[in-house]
C-alpha cells in the first residue's frame, strides 16, 4: 500500500468490509471531467469521470507521491499535478513529460479500484467485491417515490451506525415522542432471523408507533429487514395494508470511528407529504441516533458476542455481529500488499 490506512488492517471491522461496495457520494457530485477528493476506510481517494464513466483511484501518483486530487483532467486522461504524468481511463500512465519519446512500462499505473453508479451514488470497493452493489428492490418501482436523506456524519464506526439501524427496541427512548413512548414502551415479540452467506433477513418485527406512520395514525409498524453488506441495510416497514416506508441506508467507513450516514427513503402513500416533511423527519431521527451511536464504547463494534448482554429482542443485532466476524475470517487481504516498484 502506498500510504498506511489510519486504520489498522488487521481489525476485524476493516476485514470484514474491505471487499464490500461503500456509497461515496452522490453522482451528481462528479460532474464531467471533474476531479473529486474523497476519504474511504481511512485513505484518500480520487474519483473522477471521463466520457461519463467513474474511476475511483488511490489518491496517489506513483512517481513520487503526490495527490493525484490536485490534478485535471485532460482529454481522457488524469494528469498529476507535480511533474505532469498523464494516466489514460485504466490507470495506465501513457506520458513523462520530463522523457517525452519514452514509453511508461507497466508498473507505472496508478492504483485502480472498483466504481460502479447506483441508485444515484457512486460506490467504490477498495478490495475485491465479492458481488454486486446492495441490492434496494424499490428503486425501479414507479409507485415508490424516493427521497435521498443525508449526509449524516457521525463520529462513530460504521457498523455500530448499521447496528443501531436494525435495533428497533431504541424507538420509544431514542426516539420518544416520535417512534414510541417511553412510559409505555411496547412488549416486543421474538422474531426469526435468517442467515446465508449472503447476508441476513429477518421476519415481520412489529413495533407499535403511537405517533404514527408520517401523518400522525398510530399504528403497529411491521418491520423487514435485511443486510447484504456490513456497511449497508434496508428495511421494509408495512404500515397498512399496502402502505410501505421503505430504507436504505448505507453508512460509509471513512476512518475506523467516523462514517457518514446516507439514506433513500421509498414510500408508496402520502402524496401530501413534502420532501421537506420527509427529509426534516429523517434529520431528527438520525441526528438522534447519532447522540447514541458516538458515545458507545468500545468505539468499534464488540464483535465477540460474550462481550455485552442480549435480549432475545437483540437477536438481529447478535446475528449481524456473528456474520461480520465470519465475514472478516472469510477475507483475503493480501490484495492490499505490494512490494514496492522501480519503472527500470
Ligand atoms: Fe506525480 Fe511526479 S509526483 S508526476
Ligand atoms: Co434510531
């Protein structure tokens, strides 16, 4: 690796996500030939796109260091702003402009990573995904109008940000006054959660909601969630008989103890409902949250499940520690390591 992450490979957390997708930032915060810096489990990056296609690189010139970040865009080409290297789409340098009849060998490449568009983010994974971006089954559902909430930038690690958001026993004190009642907090039901190497889903959770669903009607809310990525989760919350309130939510590790929280909300009733009603509630929800989610320690997630106490209502939060421990035994990290390089 060019430059040592701040956060320690080794760490389970790191492991566990290393070959995952991470939502970066908006696409509409890379415009054409622009240049975007960006910080990702505890690195510079640079993101960039040409001809509408994303490149998501290490923010690091292979001569002699220096912020590829700094650069511009030149043709279809990324120039390093110090001695000019220019680097084609690949990541291949094609240009010393100190030996312009001189063919760059192929070590001089910078260091490429993965970088797909979804759902109107860009995603990057620094290792090797082992699948497809998290799948968010409401995004080409035309009866789901969507709204992106964030950017919530918590000083907290990623995965206990994701835990909290599959945690429905918070609601009545976390969220009193809007998703429960703490002098009357509701009895919660067992539930089953299913897990496959894939990830996690759980059955229907019901938590009665006395302030309702958005519009004030109090209601028993059912939830469904589901974690295909550590770093990533949805629900499904059914509060009628068609009516649904649906999330994703991707936190982004940008150090081992700071990510920045994303959501889109999909919802299928509520027309009378303004972005501004839906975006001002989901800002007081999480910044609610984020007043928990700080301040547990240890900082990063206790993955060994001896290490705090369970409820049967914690099950989901169990399992989810369970799958990112087997998910960081299962990684390979020697795609991180390189032996260091002369153009000879
Ligand atoms: Fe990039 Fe020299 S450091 S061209
Ligand atoms: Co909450």
């Amino acid at each position: 690796m060019p430059v040592q992450p701040t956060w320690d490979v080794s760490q389970i957390d790191y492991r566990a996500i290393v070959n995952d997708w991470h939502a970066v930032c908006l696409s509409s915060e890379v415009e054409e030939d622009k240049i975007l810096p960006i910080r990702l489990m505890g690195e510079d990056l640079v993101v960039w796109r040409h001809d509408g296609a994303i490149h998501a690189w290490k923010d690091y010139c292979r001569h002699r260091g220096a912020k590829l970040s700094l650069g511009w865009v030149k043709g279809d080409r990324l120039v390093c702003p110090y001695h000019g290297w220019e680097y084609d789409g690949q990541g291949q340098c094609r240009h010393y402009p100190a030996h312009p009849s001189r063919t760059p060998g192929p070590r001089s490449r910078a260091y490429t990573h993965k970088a797909e568009e979804r759902y109107g983010y860009i995603w990057v994974c620094i290792g090797e995904p082992k699948g497809e971006v998290p799948a968010f089954p409401n995004w080409l559902d035309d009866d789901y109008r969507k709204v992106s909430a964030g950017p919530y930038v918590y000083q907290a690690n990623a995965l206990r940000a994701i835990e909290n958001f599959l945690d429905v026993a918070h609601f009545p004190f976390v969220h009193a006054d809007l998703n429960g009642d703490p002098n009357a907090p509701d009895e919660l039901e067992t539930y089953d959660v299913n897990v496959t190497p894939e990830g996690l889903t759980t059955s229907e959770i019901k938590v009665f909601q006395p302030y309702g669903d958005h519009r004030g009607i109090p209601v028993t809310a059912k939830y469904a969630f589901s974690c295909s990525s550590p770093t990533t989760a949805y629900f499904e919350k059914k509060t009628g008989d068609t009516e649904r309130f649906c999330t994703l939510m991707m936190a982004t590790p940008v150090e081992q103890n700071k990510c920045i929280v994303r959501l889109i909300v999909a919802i299928n009733f509520g027309e009378e409902l303004t972005t501004e009603q839906i975006l001002k509630r989901q800002d007081l929800v999480f910044n609610q949250d984020r007043r928990m989610v700080e301040t547990q320690r240890p900082h990063p997630l206790p993955v060994n499940v001896r290490d705090e106490i369970h409820l049967s209502s914690d099950k989901l939060g169990v399992e989810y520690r369970r799958w990112v421990q087997r998910r960081a035994k299962d990684h390979d990290l020697s795609i991180l390591t390189e032996a260091p390089t002369v153009d000879a």
